[in-house]
C-alpha cells in the first residue's frame, strides 16, 4: 500500500463528484478494484495510477505522496477515454509553455 494513497483517490472522486462505478467504468476494472484502491486493499498498476492522474487532472507525483500541493482546478473529462484525457492534457501543458 502507498502511504496516503486511499485516503488520496477517495477525495478526489468526491470532490470530482463520481461514484466508484463511475470511476471504474471510466478505467475499464470492476467497481470492486476501486473500492480496494480506497480502502488499501488493493494497489493500482502502473496503467491505472497514470489514468488515475488524468481522471483528476493531477500528478502521479501527488498521488504517490511526492508533491503535496492539491490540484486547484477540476477539469471535467466525463466520457473522454484515457487517450483523449492524455490529448487534452498535453494540449493544455502546450499552451502553459508558450507564455
């Protein structure tokens, strides 16, 4: 288990305002796996954590406990594949670096 990790993913699916369904059915795994990523029964792959970090538009830094700084803005990625999310990501990173 990531110290800090549950408590992490729990409260960013709150505050994005998802179910654990929601969540589940947005990462392609049973509601099951992200009620065990909540609670600490269960670490997610690689894959999932990056998907995780996209879903709640934060780091993978953050939710491994690196960075402490919370993400300021929700960027709702209702029905967007992980692909898209990554796209849509990218594209803002871009503009961020030609200020």
């Amino acid at each position: 288990m990531i110290n800090g990790l549950p408590e992490k993913l729990k409260d960013l699916r709150i505050k994005y305002g998802l179910s654990q369904k929601d969540v589940a059915t947005r990462l392609g795994i049973s509601p099951s796996i992200v009620s065990g990523y909540e609670t600490g029964d269960r670490t997610p792959s690689t894959e999932n954590l990056l998907a995780l970090s996209y879903l709640y538009n934060c780091t993978t830094d953050y939710l491994l406990g690196r960075d402490t700084s919370t993400p300021d803005s929700i960027l709702d990625v209702t029905g967007l594949t992980p692909n898209q999310i990554l796209s849509i990501t990218n594209l803002i990173n871009s503009i961020r670096d030609n200020r």
